[in-house]
C-alpha cells in the first residue's frame, strides 16, 4: 500500500495541470434571474479545468435559455459537441446551480458534485396512546404517494434571422453569362425560409442578318433549405421558385420599343456555409433551375432573336449576417 501512494501522487499532480478549455457562453433569461456571473460562480465552484473565454479567443460554444413557467424555472443549455439538456427548478437561481452541474459535468467529467446539504434532525414525537388493534394497523400502513407534477412542456427553438449580399452568375444558352447582385432576407428554425431579389442585363444578342438587343432579367426567389445550426461548416440542399420579369430592350434601332414577358423557374442548389465569426458566415452556392416560361423575342415577326434555353445554370458567393 505504501508503495502506491508515489504512483497517486503522481496522477495528482498530472489531472491538476490540464489546462483550463475555454469556454464562450450566450446567455438568455427572464426577468428576476440572477445574471451569468451567478452562472460562472457556480462552474468554477465544481472544476478548474473550464473558464471564460477571452475576446477573440478560439473557444467551445455553449448557450443557456432560461424562460419562466408556472412551476418556476425551465433552463436549456447546447454545449457544442453534446446533446442539449432541458432543467426544471422551482426558482431560476435553482436552474441557474443546475445548469451548471451539468455544464462542469459534460465538460469535465471528473468534476465535484455540490456537497449534500444534511437535514435538520426532527423531533422525536412522544409515543402514541393504546389505540384499538385495527386503529394500530390502519396507522402502521405507509401513507399514500404524492401525485407527480405536470410535465414541463419544452420550450420552442427561438427564430433566427439574417440578411445576404452577394454575387451571383448563371449561364444559359446564346445569351451567356449574366451577372447579378442578390440581396435577401432569411429566417430560420429546423428549417430556412430566404428571400432574395436580383437585377441583371446581358450582353448584345444579336440576329445574324442585324437585329440586336439586350436582355434584363427582374426576378424574386423563393428558396427552402435545411437551417443553418451552429457547425463551423455546413452543406445544406435547398429547393427554389423564382418569378420575376425578362425584357427584351432592342439596340441600333430608330424607335426601340421593350418587350416584357413573365419568368418563371425552379430551382434545385447546394449551398455551403463557413463561419467568419460568430454571426458571420460565408456562402458559396450553385444548381440548376428549370425554365418554366419561354417567351420568344423577335424585332419584327421577321427577325427572330432570342428564346429562354430549358435549363439555367448558376453560381453565387456572398456573406449573410445572422440576428440573435
């Protein structure tokens, strides 16, 4: 035994010089809650080897939401990397200690439970007066259980949403490339909803007997993707519906006359999201939309100029700006 003691020492002295992983925290509560220092108090109290991270600092990511119910206080802490953990408590200071326990917990595995509190020792009641046999027995049986509270219903996953900027590119047959500036507006829970408007012009199409014109595509686009969540990297498939306007705008003719006709298409991309920082991502994107409506364009019924191709490809990069 004796021997031993070096070889604990030893382990000891190793686990104490870990050092500590940082740690960033988004905290949200109700009203009357103690703030997230209260939080910090309470993790540093159960293990060393997690602390705040600093500004800037590459850190795990951990969010707290406490919201306030009938029974008291719901809390739900995300640690990246773990499953999300939902605790009830009577009083929000309660599921403050508790998140806490399980956030040392989840992080370090070997942190210190909070010590058991012993309870006050009760009275000693005198002994009971001689009762009848059958009173003695009815009051020997163990009394009734207390009824179980009401489950807690989960809280739901708040909206999240963003706004994009961007460069965008498609190619399609005679016309070639043309570049658009997309803006758009998304929101986001298990599933993304983004709008975004775009205006383009192409270059010079021309009839190989004269006639020439540009064309200007107006459009709104409607796409549904997987959300984002919190990964560093993240491929989602989207699917989309785009309306909007194709004018055609007739060049080197005396009185040019545009020529409006409706745009419709289907989309079907893949878009791939990085994270700049923690409310910054960077997109790249591309697909292939299916042409819904073909107009043909003609300068006279005489010189035909120009009819959508079935299918249109495009690409587009842009950053988008995430809201709490």
């Amino acid at each position: 035994m004796p021997a031993a003691l070096p070889l604990v020492a030893l382990l000891g002295a190793l686990a104490s010089n870990v050092p500590a992983e940082p740690l960033r925290l988004e905290w949200k509560a109700h009203s009357g809650c103690p703030d997230d220092n209260a939080f910090w108090s309470a993790l540093v109290a159960r293990s060393d080897r997690v602390r705040r991270a600093s500004n800037g600092e590459e850190a795990r990511k951990a969010s707290v939401e406490i919201v306030k119910t009938a029974q008291g206080s719901v809390g739900r802490v995300s640690i990246e990397n773990a499953e999300p953990r939902t605790i009830s408590a009577a009083t929000c200071r309660e599921a403050v200690e508790a998140i806490a326990i399980v956030t040392a917990l989840v992080l370090d595995p070997s942190a210190a439970a909070p010590p058991p509190v012993e309870p006050e020792a009760a009275p000693v009641a005198p002994p009971p007066a001689p009762v009848a046999e059958k009173e003695a027995s009815s009051a020997n049986e163990p009394p009734s259980p207390a009824p179980k509270p009401p489950p807690v219903p989960p809280t739901a996953k708040p909206w999240q949403w963003s706004i994009g900027v961007g460069a965008d590119a498609f190619a399609t047959a005679k016309v070639g490339v043309v570049l658009t500036t997309p803006i758009s507006l998304e929101v986001a829970r298990d599933i993304g909803f983004r709008l975004s408007v775009s205006r383009g012009q192409s270059d010079v199409v021309r009839n190989v007997r004269g006639p020439a014109a540009r064309f200007l595509w107006s459009t709104a686009r409607v796409d549904v993707c997987l959300a984002r969540g919190r990964a560093t990297f993240a491929l989602l498939p989207c699917a989309g519906f785009e309306a909007g306007s194709l004018a055609g705008r007739p060049v080197e003719v005396d009185r040019p006359r545009n020529n409006h006709r409706l745009w419709l298409a289907a989309h079907l991309s893949s878009r791939l999201a990085a994270a700049l920082g923690d409310w910054v991502d960077l997109e790249l994107e591309g697909g292939a939309a299916l042409t819904l409506t073909r107009p043909e364009f003609h300068v006279t019924p005489d010189f035909f100029l120009y009819r959508p191709a079935p299918f249109v490809f495009h690409a587009r990069a842009g950053l988008v700006v995430h809201f709490p």
